[in-house]
C-alpha cells in the first residue's frame, strides 16, 4: 500500500516503528501564491458585487454596488432565515439585482463567489422548486439590466463577504 500510494503516514500515527511505516513515502505539497484584488469596472459600468452565509442555521447575505471610481452606491446586509447556503447566494444576488433595477442603475458587472449559482443562472438549467422561482427571477432581472455574472473567488471583495457574515 506504501509503494502503491495507498496509504498515508498519517495511518500509522503512533506507530511509526512498524516496519510497514517505511514503505510510505512523504509526498511533498506544493503551494502556489497568487494575488487576488478586486477590480474596478470600466466606465460606465457599476460592479454588484454580492455574497452570503450562514451561521447556526440562519443565513444571511450581504451587496455592494461601486462605480468605476470606486464609490460606494449602496451596500447592506439582510437576513435570510433557515435556507440553504446556495439559496443565499441567489437570494443576495435577487434582492441586489432588484435594487439596481429600481434604481436604474445600468449597466452592471455582477460578481458572486459561488461558482455553482453562476453556472445555474448561465445554464438555463432548472433545479429545486424555490431556487427554480429564484433563478427566474435573477434572469429576468440579468436580461432587463443587460448583464451576467461571473465567478470571483471570496478574497476578491472581502467587504461583501464580511457584509455576509455580519449576525445581529
């Protein structure tokens, strides 16, 4: 199983002595550092910018919107109750979308974290009942304010991701 990979070092914790622990060779991890920034948006386009979470069963998502300068039009936080996390998501994404259309606030640049509800809302595909409504109702939103989403990774706007996270 050594030879083979099969087995780890971590399995004979404790029993480093046995003459089977020598078959196992340490694998050696390597890690690539990169930068994550976020970025502004071209002129004239406004960056939503949306994100959620959940702790102890509540969920909770949080949006800002920024223009190419940087300003800050709005950003909040709401809580969603006891959904699943890529409920959450979508609903951050809806209640953001929402507002933007009220306001007139065109064209957008939209980035989630969640790359699973990016591919849902690109896809056309259906799901689960009240996600299915939920996504219906992004995509009408998306099409109004001619826009689509794309995946960032977390790190790239921390602030929505704390704006997510706050609990009250």
């Amino acid at each position: 199983l050594g030879k083979a990979k099969g087995s780890k070092l971590t399995h004979f914790h404790g029993d480093l002595d046995c003459d089977w622990s020598r078959y196992i060779r340490q694998v050696s991890i390597t890690r690539r550092v990169f930068s994550i920034w976020w970025m502004k948006p071209l002129f004239p386009k406004m960056k939503l910018n949306t994100d959620a979470s959940k702790v102890n069963q509540q969920a909770s998502g949080g949006r800002l919107l920024r223009d190419h300068s940087r300003s800050l039009f709005f950003a909040f936080y709401k809580e969603f109750g006891n959904v699943d996390v890529l409920m959450a998501e979508a609903l951050a994404l809806l209640h953001g979308l929402h507002i933007c259309y009220e306001q007139g606030l065109a064209p957008l640049v939209l980035e989630v974290d969640s790359e699973v509800l990016v591919c849902l809302v690109e896809s056309q595909a259906g799901t689960k009942w009240p996600l299915c409504n939920v996504l219906h109702k992004i995509r009408s939103l998306m099409t109004s304010l001619n826009s689509s989403p794309r995946h960032i990774f977390r790190e790239a706007d921390s602030t929505a991701d704390k704006l997510a996270g706050l609990q009250g």
